[in-house]
C-alpha cells in the first residue's frame, strides 16, 4: 500500500508543503501547468533550494504582481470550481478551504460564507493549497499519516494584530490533531499548513512500519538559530510487522485494552474515542453487557500497538471512570488497502479498497466524502455512495479489459 508519511517536527505550512512534495517528485512544470488551469493571474512561482540550519530543502516562492482582492468562501469555490483540474485534488482544495472558513467563521461569531480570507485568500495561499492536493495526486494519491505538530511558542503578528501561537483559526483547525509547542520562538503551523493536514491527513503518531522509496524536504521561508525549518515527506509502501505463511494476510502482534463500566456518560466516551484515534489507537469500539445487580454497562475495547498500550491505558484513566483495565497481546490479520478516487455525477470520491494476493476482496466509498457531497448536492447520501460504488466498478472493469 502506497503511503506518505509527514514530519511535522518543525510545523507546517502550504509552501513546506508543496516544497517537500516537489522535492519528491512532483514534475514543476506540470504543477505550473495544472495551476494554469485556475483562474488567477498576476503571480509567478519559483522553485529553488536554501539551507535551514544545515539542511537543504526545496523552496517554493510564490510572488504576486498585483492587488489581489479579499475574497469569501463563495468567490473561492467558485474560482476552484471553474478549474479544469482532477476531481479529487478540487474536492480536497474544497474542503481545505472550507475548514480555514468554518474556524474563522466560529472566532467571528459569524457563518462561514460571510468571512474575509485575507491572508489564506490571497493568491498564494490559493496557489498553495490547491498545488499541495494536485501534488499528491501526481505522486499517486498515497495514504498520508502526519506525525505530532510542532506549533511553536511566542506571538504572530496577523490581519487583526498580535495574536498567541498557535493562532485562534489555526488552533481550531488542529482540534483532534496531536500537537506540542517546542521552544522555538515563532509560529511553525500557519493555518493553510493546518488545513492541508486536517484535509488529506487518515492518521497521526509515530512513523508506521514502511519501506522508504523517497524522501522529500520543504524548506520554511524563516530561518530559527538551530533548528532547521524543514517539512520531510517520508514517501513508500506500508509493511506489516511480520508476514505469514506466503500468500496470506499480513499479520502483526496488537495490544488489546479492555474495560467494563456501568456508570460512564455516552459523551465521556465519545469523547475519549477521539482522543484515543488522535494518540495512535488503531480502533476504539464499545459494546452494551449486563453487569453485576443487573446493572446495563459498556465494554470499551482499544486495539494499539504494543509500545503504546500503557499511554492509551492511562488515557482510559484520566478521561472515563474505569478503576482498571486489562491489557493482552493478540494477532490481528489485515487485508492490503489502498485509496482509489473515483468521479460520480455529483463529484469525486476516495474508495477505501481491501486486497489479498491482488485479488479485491472489499471496496466501501469514503463516508465523508459521500456525506460531505450529499449535502452540497442536497440529494440522498445513499445515492451518492451508490454512485461511487458503481463508478468503481466500472473504473474496474475498465482496468481489467486494458
């Protein structure tokens, strides 16, 4: 399974972004060319290398040559909308935006489609986000896992003055991603980096096991005294931790942490559910049992990798009211997956497909691709995910004739 894995140990912006992409091996001239394809003018991109703190890293410049208006959601998506570019890549520069407008727009008190971009609305930030969802379609539209985000520390001075970092708009975009905030004076995340991860990013945590085939390094515009302001862009195929008998699913040892409760709040586990996904957990399930007196209860069960069962056990600790919990090692078989993007009538959507020996064995649409799609065609969800089931298998069968 193709994968990318982004180091975000020294933050994340759209120009790292698209420089580490390019860096892989996104061909500049075609991404100029797909760019082209935007209606925007006045602006110029270049591409070069720099060193940040004795590393070397690809440096992508964008400079406008005119005015540039403050643009709201609509005049975006318009603009996205009208470009002859790959579904997919338009679909996620979409949702980008869509997630900067929706942050600004809760700071604001105001709806989305009333807010000013200014910064991110500029041509560069445009150019930026839509570039870094084109490049990943030209590297083969990978799987992206995103380590912990270096946020940073001090102020950042913005449209509407001095402001902490992490920036209000960008510490809401980052909500259910893991962060910490190192002792570098400045902001290491802006928000187009922000949304980037919050759009394309499935998972976060330490670097899963995999085979390197490239690596990609985008180079920050600031340079910090020792610490080198470079976004790497780890790009290979997953590996299982070990392999069975030749020809059967991948197999590797998991940690199963399991407890019993009969007085835990339905939103207390939501809750922690998405803390326990965000810290690495590899599933979080809850099932109903009767307890002790008759009492209804939950079992909640989380799967991990070992190194990690102790800090999602201390997770269940702080964040339910369990007194203890059981931890055992059990093998879990998994199925190969890949991603596979798909046009509908009503737009592009990604299809999680599951294969063994090469032979497809499940393919189910991605739900919020589908649910996201459903209501911006106000048509049925069901509609729309069995359209992206139909378009896969003729994309399929398509295939397999050539």
């Amino acid at each position: 399974m193709s994968i990318a894995y982004l180091d975000g140990s020294s933050g994340i912006s759209g120009d790292m972004f698209l420089g580490a992409l390019m860096d892989a091996g996104v061909d500049a001239d075609r991404l100029r060319a797909e760019l082209k394809k935007l209606p925007v003018e006045h602006y110029e991109i270049k591409v070069g290398r720099v060193m940040r703190a004795g590393i070397s890293g690809a440096r992508v410049e964008i400079s406008v040559t005119a005015d540039q208006p403050h643009r709201h959601l609509r005049h975006i998506e318009d603009l996205i909308g009208k470009a002859d570019i790959s579904e997919s890549a338009k679909a996620n520069a979409l949702a980008a935006f869509r997630k900067i407008a929706e942050a600004e727009g809760k700071l604001h008190a105001k709806p989305a489609e009333h807010i000013h971009f200014h910064e991110v609305g500029a041509v560069d930030a445009i150019l930026d986000i839509v570039g870094t969802c084109l490049g990943f379609e030209m590297l083969g539209a990978p799987e992206v896992i995103c380590s912990p985000l270096n946020l940073g520390s001090g102020r950042v001075q913005a449209a509407h003055g001095s402001l902490p970092v992490p920036a209000p708009a960008t510490a809401e975009l980052l909500k259910g991603i893991p962060v910490y905030s190192s002792d570098v004076a400045g902001e290491l995340v802006t928000p187009t980096g922000a949304a980037l991860v919050a759009t394309l990013a499935s998972a976060f945590g330490p670097m899963p096991p995999m085979t390197i085939d490239r690596i990609g390094y985008g180079a920050g515009a600031k340079e910090f005294a020792g610490h080198p302001n470079i976004a790497r862009l780890f790009l290979g195929k997953r590996v299982a931790d070990r392999e069975s008998a030749a020809g059967a699913s991948p197999e590797e040892n998991v940690a199963v942490i399991e407890t019993h409760l009969d007085d835990l709040s339905p939103q207390l586990y939501a809750y922690f559910a998405e803390r326990a996904l965000a810290a690495g957990a590899l599933d979080v399930a809850c099932a109903p049992l009767q307890m002790k007196k008759g009492r209804p209860g939950f079992r909640v069960t989380v799967i991990a990798k070992p190194e990690q069962a102790d800090a999602l056990a201390n997770l269940l600790f702080e964040e339910t009211t369990t007194l203890g919990v059981r931890i055992y090692e059990a093998r879990r078989k998994t199925l190969e997956r890949e991603w596979v993007s798909v046009s509908t009538g009503y737009g592009a959507v990604r299809v999680k497909v599951a294969r063994q020996n090469g032979r497809i064995l499940n393919a189910a649409p991605e739900f919020s691709d589908c649910e996201r799609i459903a209501a911006e065609n106000k048509v049925p969800l069901k509609e729309v995910m069995a359209a992206a089931i139909a378009a896969f298998r003729e994309k399929t069968i398509e295939t397999l004739s050539h």
